[in-house]
C-alpha cells in the first residue's frame, strides 16, 4: 500500500510491480525510503566516442532497515547504481532519493564498502578505523568510544594495534566493515565484500554480519555475484537484465531469521529460490554474452 504522500506514480507502480508482490504490505516513507524511478545512469566513452547506458529506467524502493541483495551479469549496472545511492555518480535522469532529498553528492548517512580492503597499510587497525571519522571533522574522545565498540562488535578487540599485513583476510574486511560502521550511517552499500575470501571464511563473514545488523539496523544494498549468498544475506533479492540494467524481477527471501543458526541449504525453500534465480540469471548471461561478441 503506498500513501499518497509517498509521490509514487502509477507507472512506478506498474514497472515496479515485483518489488510490491515481493512484500505482503508495502508502505513508502519518503523521510526515510530510497527511490529509484525511471533512473537513468551515462558514461560518455570518450575514446570511443560512443554514450554507455549503465541504467535505463531502473526503479526500485528500498525500505529504511531492508537488506536488498542485487544479482546480474557483469556489465548490468549494479556498481553503478550503488555508487548513485552513495552519490559517486550522478543520475542521467530520473529520479533517486534518499529520505526524500535528491541524492546529489556523497555524505556521511551513506557509505560504501569495497570487495577490496582499502585500508592504508602504515595505519593500525584503530587508526584505519578512525579514518571515516577524520575525514568528516568528527574525531573526538565520544567517537573514539564508538569506534571501540565497533572494533570490538567486529571481533578485533585484541588487534587494535594491528598493521594490515599482520591481519588475515577476513579479518581485514572486518576493519573496512568497522570503519564504515564506526561513522554510524543509515545507509550501508557493499560491492562484493567477500567475494575475495575463501569459502569458509566468506560463510563465517556472512554469519557475523547479519549477527552485526541484528544490533545496528542498517538499510543494506549488497552486490554479489554469488546465488547462495545471495539467498544467505537478502530480505529480497533484486534480478537484473544485461546491460543497460533493469530489474528483471525481485524474489522475497522467506526464509526465517537469524538465518546463521540455520543450515539454510536442507530449508525446503532454499532449492527451489536458487534454481529460479539461476535460471532468470542464465538467460540474462546468455543476452550479456551475444552482446559482447557483436
């Protein structure tokens, strides 16, 4: 049910229909939600002298508190639209707000965490957390307090003083979690984040991250190009077509929460969601493939 306070338009609506079947009850907060509608997202190749439609009419809503997991070929656009939402990129057209404002620029409710570690390797842990904070002016003796209770909600108390190439992968990827948590935003998009741990550690990370948002009630926009992580991490998984991106459909995980106390692969749902996602996935790859080669 959208209120009409909401601003969403009938063609919205009708465009984005999946995502309102995906959910039993649907409410648009504009003061809080983000909005894609008939997003649009260019690159102008200058080499080649040719414009790339990244996005085309792309529209989705993202509930305040919602963890939505986006899948596609390589090329959809989905970085893309994550670096929209974190105001990297500008819109092209079209419509993307959050809490009811244009996004026009980056700021501290949204920020990104990148598959690759990005942290600065002459700095301990404590100090590569603290970065997030030193850069928006707000280092003090109350967020230095923060920034222990995330190291310590990331598992790394005992590593403050760390150099990154004392630490193991994950733990890493802890610390770039950390720094982005440490700055408190409402907003939380992340490109891959475990895509470059092995496989026990990555399903160890998938754990201790939804542990992590059980306390602090991010809104969560994740990439991955993994099905089954998908389905481990998403409130509603997000299908997109091959480039120019848009949604294909979007799949409501019921699989019950905390989904890490769970041996998700024997739940009679999980099966059935990965051969569908596979399958929407496969024909998508297919047009990606034939793209490419002409």
């Amino acid at each position: 049910m959208i209120p009409e306070h909401g601003h969403v338009s009938p063609e919205f609506q009708e465009q984005n229909k999946f995502a309102f079947k995906s959910l039993k009850l649907i409410t648009f907060n504009p003061m809080k939600d983000i909005l894609a509608e008939n997003l649009t997202i260019e690159y102008e190749l200058l080499r080649e002298k040719e414009t790339l439609t990244a996005l085309w009419n792309f529209d989705l809503l993202i509930q305040s508190g919602e963890f939505v997991v986006i899948v596609g070929p390589s090329g959809c656009g989905k970085t893309t639209f994550i670096n929209s939402v974190v105001g990297l990129v500008k819109p092209t057209s079209g419509k993307l707000l959050c809490g009811g404002e244009p996004i026009l620029g980056t700021g501290p409710g949204r920020v990104m965490v990148f598959q690759e570690y990005a942290l600065m390797p002459w700095r301990s842990v404590q100090k590569n957390v603290e970065f997030g904070l030193e850069l928006q002016g707000l280092l003090n003796s109350n967020t230095r307090k923060n920034i222990s209770k995330y190291i310590d909600l990331v598992g790394l108390n005992g590593f403050v003083e760390s150099l990154p190439h004392e630490l193991s992968g994950g733990m890493q990827q802890r610390v770039g979690l950390a720094r982005a948590l440490a700055t408190e935003p409402e907003v939380l998009t992340l490109d891959e984040p475990f895509g470059a741990l092995d496989a026990m550690t990555r399903e160890v990370m998938q754990a201790e991250f939804e542990k992590i948002l059980e306390r602090t009630k991010q809104t969560v926009i994740f990439i991955t190009h993994s099905i089954d992580e998908a389905i481990a991490m998403g409130d509603r998984i997000v299908v997109m077509t091959a480039g120019p991106g848009r949604i294909k459909t979007i799949i409501n995980n019921e699989i019950p929460r905390p989904r890490y106390e769970l041996e998700i692969r024997k739940h009679p749902l999980y099966h059935p969601m990965r051969e569908q996602i596979w399958d929407l996935l496969k024909s998508e790859q297919e047009i990606q493939m034939q793209q490419e080669v002409t």
